[in-house]
C-alpha cells in the first residue's frame, strides 16, 4: 500500500467520525492560537517599548528633588519642598562646566483647570523654557512655541497639547482663543504634535494632554512663596547618546557642588535616565512573554495529550475495524501508518485552522484592547510545525497498540 | 486472462507483490488437483495462567481444490480454533498447515497478513462490513492492501459485486443494505482477489431463512464456478449444502462424510 492511499485511508477515518475529529482539532487549535496571540502580545509590548525609547531618546536624564536611601526611601530636599532651581538648571547649560551637555530644559509641572468659555478641562500645566521642545523631541502641528522673549517678559501664553486642544475646542481652531489657568487668561499659540498615549511606561503621563506655559509665568502666577524659583524637573539631554554617562557625571559633580554637599551618598537629588526605566520595562515585558508563552506551551501539550486521548478511544471503538483490515490482509506496519495518518491529519488541520485563528485574532484584538500584537511569522510556522509532530508523536503509542491487536481477539469482540 | 495463480513448488510467490496476476472469477476456473489445505496432526494448546487447554488434539485433513467442505460441530469443540488456523488468523501449536502448498504454521506476522491477502477469502457471521464505506469500497479492501491500483480496484470489485448480483448497489452502505446483501457484498469481497479459498465462518448465522437460503445458493454456484470453500457451522441443515463433512468434537475430527466427488477425510 503506497503512501497515497494510507494518506488516503488515513484521512478517510478522520471524516468518518466527523465529531470526535472536530474536537480533537479545537484542542489542537485552541492551543495554536493561544501560542500565536501571547507571543504576539508580548513581543507587541517589547516593541512598543523600545520605540518609546527611540522616541524619547536614549540620551535623556531627569533631575529630580530628593534622593532615595537604601534605608528610608525617599528623602526631600534641606529645608524646602524642592531643592532644584532654575540657577541649578542655568549652570548645567554651561558649556565650559558640562561639555558634555547638549540642552537643559527646567520643568515645573503642577494639575490645574483649564477653562475655555464654559468648558473645563484638568491637565498637567507644565513651565518651561524654548529648549524643552528639544529636549522631548516634539514639534508643533499650529502656531509657535514659547520662545525667550516670552520667558523674560513672563508672557501669558500657552502651547497646548493635542488632546487638551480637542478637550477645550473641540474642532474649532484654538490659534488666538483665551484660555483661564489658575484665574489667569491665556492666549492659545500653539498645539503640540500627537505621539500617542504611553501605555508600555508609568513613567510619563499622557504626553498628548498638557498645557505648557513659559517658566516665569508659572512659577510667578500659578506658584506661590518659597517655590518660586524651585523647578519640579531639570531635563537634561547630552550631546549624543555616547556621551550620556559623561554627561550624567558631569551634572553630578556640578550639582553636588553647587548646593554645597561633599558626600554624594547625601545628595538632595536624583538623577535617572529614562532608557534605564524602559529596559527595565522591557525586561519586564520580556519576561511576561516567557511567562505567557508557558501557558500558552501547557495548553499545547494538553491538546497533544487530547490527541493521544482520542487516538487510543479510537483504537479501542475500532477493534473491530483493526481486525477486520488485518483479516484482509493488512500488515501490522498499515495500519501502524494509518493510525499515524489520522493522528498527524488531526494536528496538522488544528495547527493550520489554529494559525488563522491567531492571525485574525491579532488583527481584531487590537481593536478591544489597548495592547499591540506583533505577529512573528517564525513563531506561526513553528506552532503548526509542533502541532504535527504532537500529531505524531502522540499517534505514536496508540498507532502501536492497534498494530500489535491480534485479528482473532479482534474480529471476536462485539 | 486464464493464467493459474497457485504455483506448484509451493512457495510464495514473491514476485506477486509487485505485479499481481488475477484471473477472472468465471466458471472456467482451472481445477489444480493438488490439495489446497493440507493439515498434519495440528494442535492447538491455549494457557490461561497454569491451565491448559487443548483446543486442537491432533487434527490431520486434505482438501482437494474445488471442494465444497463443511467443518460442524458443536460450541467448544475447536471448529473455531480450527477455522483460525485455517484461515492464517493464527498459528497451531504444533503439527503442521499447508495452504496452497505454503507451510503456513511458522509463518511471522507479517506472512500471515500477506496470505490472507492473496490465498483467503474470508466471509463472517458478523459481515464485518465498514460502516462508512459503500459497497464498492468495501469490496476493494483486500486490492487495496495487495497494492493494485484504483483504476483496476474498481473494475475488480463492481465485476464481483456483479457476480453476486449486486451491481444496482454499489454505491450503497452497508446501512442501506439487507442483511442479506450485506452478507452477499462480503461474499463479493471474498472473491475480489480471486482466493484459493473461501472461508465462511456461519455465514448464514445472522440472516433469516430466505435469505440465508440465498447465501447457500450463491455459495454453491461459486463451488459448481470452481471454487474451494470451507464452510463453519454448527447447523446440520446448513451443512448438508456441502459436499463433504467433517464432525469435529473435542477437538478432534470424529468422521469424514463424503458426499458426491472425490476427496478424502482421515
């Protein structure tokens, strides 16, 4: 008998008992498709990840007040809520003390209404200076962005992010239009480009919803008393991504002399780089698709051991039939391979049908919830790879045990 | 195509496995005056944990080719142990089988399948027909396992489901059928590889009397044809449709009836 017609045999008992083949495919496919999608979603999360880092780039440092000891966690500033000052950020831009350093941007960021007419809308109000536009790698889809003049002359003008633009006018052009933040009337100048929500990363808030005003109008109009020259942020982008440890050590040095502390373990201040944050959480994501693509492995091997399941009830259903072809005249090694047929047919149709289903699940998904799925065409193919071999290296015993049947006890039971 | 297939030296046609020679079943089958079964002192000994029985005790017979021969007795005589052995579903003990001249008492596994094959034609009280398959496919079994192709498979087995009278049922299964077309599309099975012999194991054991009648009918039509046929039975009226008996009771052939032509008991 030639391999054409085992194939052929072979298939034709899968039809047969069209129910039993049914279910034994949906374990198989269930399997795949939960494979196909975890995987997806995982390697979805890491890439989203790193190209946040790229769009953040990877040479950014934060300054922040306070520092953190092993022992109490995090500790403020001396004397004040906030150590770091528009001064601090000033020295750092210096050329002479910190080459290393491309551009400083000082950030004082606070929650404020936002009133447009009789709309409301609450949001991050940040207070910066030109260079932060740099520094965060944005650019403006209408009208300026705040420029020294502004700074100097404490100007009440805001550049509004896209989402908050959409919140206050909605499709009306906010170019020009009066905005209330904290009682003080502002003039629209500007709406940042959208980049998206950063769901990968806790780090950031909504980059799309904020509102940025000039530095000294913040810190004069919507700050009071003793913090009025403290900045929230110092923002610090090195020259390239080569000179981020230099960079970082030389704002260091230059920070810790300047508010006059000689042990470093005492620093009133941090300094983190975000690229750092993010491979954390990209290790983390890494280590979620691990996890989930062990999951994903069990329920692969518990369709695998249906499979076997289903090949042994069958061999036993069909004594019967096992004897009857060996009666005429079929040899132990036929009906071994046509076993191993209806078992590889069997994984090899849930593998494939398990494989679309994952494809189509990674394009609706995405629609349902928030995550990407990245669908590698490496791990597709090899699921249905595995999803044949469990085919047939579970076909395998039971395959046996119907070729080793003799005729006679088979032919006599009922 | 009148070219005999048994070869004489008695050794297995190797050579049929590739190139398989079929003749047609007609009525001019040529009659081979050697025995198709010749069975020397078979015994058959069963072990069920430290108990022996003996199925077989010494059973010796010829069957002459185109014979017609009825093998009766009782439950738990043997008949059915016998009826293996006859059949290559199983191996005696000791003593010696020979089926168209094959010493078929040592045979491996293997062997054994490849005789049923060629040499038997099995016909059961059971039917034993596939259930998801027509009748033409079932028909085709024995071919498909001997390696012809689907061309010549169909031709072969709509030729003997026509010789059963079955041809306005080909395409039907075997749900669709009587009891006794079920009966006559296994009969048509039997004959699709054009056996040395016919074994049927109380053939009209399931069917009501008319259509067992009609079984009976065929079964000497396919002897006055040529054919050698063994029949198993523990019916005397049904026995006395073949030519020659034989009584087998404890595992021993107790007479030799004969009836009509040639052929010897023990």
């Amino acid at each position: 008998m030639n391999v054409i017609e085992t194939f052929r045999t072979g298939t034709e008992a899968v039809v047969a008992h069209r129910l039993r083949s049914a279910l034994t495919v949906l374990g198989i496919m269930i399997g795949i498709t939960a494979v196909i999608l975890t995987v997806g979603l995982g390697e979805g999360a890491q890439q989203q990840v790193s190209s946040q880092i790229t769009a953040l780039g990877s040479n950014l440092l934060t300054v922040t007040p306070g520092s953190t000891t092993s022992s109490t966690g995090i500790r403020g500033g001396f004397g004040s809520a906030s150590t770091l000052t528009v001064a601090d950020a000033t020295a750092l831009n210096s050329k002479v003390v910190a080459p290393d350093i491309g551009t400083v941007a000082p950030v004082i960021s606070t929650n404020a209404s936002l009133v447009a007419g009789t709309t409301n809308w609450t949001t991050t109000v940040v207070g910066t200076d030109p260079s932060w536009l740099t520094v965060r790698g944005r650019s403006l889809t209408e009208g300026r962005f705040i420029v020294s003049h502004d700074v100097t002359s404490k100007a009440n003008v805001v550049v509004l992010g896209a989402t908050t633009a959409q919140q206050l006018f909605g499709a009306r052009d906010p170019i020009a239009q009066t905005v209330n933040i904290a009682g003080q009337p502002m003039s629209v100048i500007g709406v940042l480009n959208t980049v998206g929500s950063s769901s990968g990363s806790s780090t950031t808030s909504d980059p799309d919803d904020q509102a940025i005003v000039p530095l000294t109008t913040a810190s004069s109009l919507l700050f009071s008393g003793a913090s009025r020259n403290s900045v929230s942020q110092i923002l610090i982008q090195a020259t390239s991504a080569g000179t981020l440890s230099a960079a970082y050590q030389e704002a260091d040095a230059e920070l810790l002399s300047l508010h006059g502390i000689t042990n470093s373990a005492a620093a009133d201040f941090t300094i983190t780089s975000e690229a750092q944050v993010l491979s954390t959480a990209t290790s983390v994501d890494k280590t979620l698709t691990v996890l989930l693509g062990g999951v994903a492995g069990i329920s692969l091997l518990v369709g695998g051991i249906g499979v076997m399941n289903i090949m042994l009830v069958s061999v036993t259903e069909r004594i019967r039939e096992i004897g009857l072809r060996k009666a005429l005249g079929a040899t132990p090694r036929v009906i071994r391979r046509q076993f191993l047929v209806e078992a590889s047919v069997l994984g090899t149709v849930g593998g494939v049908l398990g494989a679309i289903l994952g494809l189509i699940g990674a394009e609706v998904l995405p629609h349902f919830i928030t995550d990407p799925i990245t669908i590698s065409p490496v791990a597709a193919a090899g699921a249905i790879v595995v999803a044949i071999g469990i085919g047939i290296a579970f076909g395998v015993y039971p395959a046996g045990r119907a070729a080793r049947l003799a005729p006679i006890d088979a032919l006599r039971s009922e | 195509m009148t070219t005999p297939i048994r070869q004489s030296n008695g050794s297995m046609a190797s050579g049929s496995d590739t190139s398989p020679v079929w003749i047609e079943p007609t009525g001019t089958f040529p009659v081979n005056r050697a025995p198709v079964i010749e069975a020397r002192d078979l015994w058959k000994t069963y072990r069920n944990g430290t108990l022996e029985v003996d199925a077989l005790r010494g059973v010796s017979f010829e069957i002459q080719s185109a014979e017609y021969v009825a093998i009766m007795g009782p439950s738990g005589s043997g008949k059915s142990t016998l009826m293996h052995i006859l059949g290559c579903l199983d191996v005696p003990t000791s003593g010696s089988f020979r089926l168209a001249g094959e010493d078929a008492s040592t045979m491996t596994e293997e062997e054994l399948a490849h005789v049923r094959n060629k040499r038997i034609g099995f016909v059961f009280q059971q039917f034993n027909l596939l259930a998801s398959l027509s009748a033409w496919r079932n028909v085709e079994l024995p071919l498909l396992y001997a390696g012809v192709d689907r061309t010549e498979r169909k031709r072969r087995a709509l030729d003997s489901l026509e010789r059963v009278g079955l041809e306005s049922r080909v395409d039907h299964r075997p749900g669709e059928l009587s009891g006794g077309q079920q009966q006559r599309v296994a009969i048509a099975r039997a004959l699709v590889t054009n056996p040395d012999l016919i074994l049927a194991d109380e053939p009209t054991g399931n069917l009501d009397s008319a259509s067992a009648a009609d079984v009976l009918h065929l079964l000497d039509e396919l002897h006055v044809g040529g054919r050698t046929i063994v029949l198993i039975t523990h019916d005397a009226e049904v026995a006395g449709a073949a030519q020659r008996t034989m009584r087998i009771r404890d595992g021993q052939i107790l007479e030799a009836e004969m009836v009509g032509m040639a052929g010897t008991g023990r």
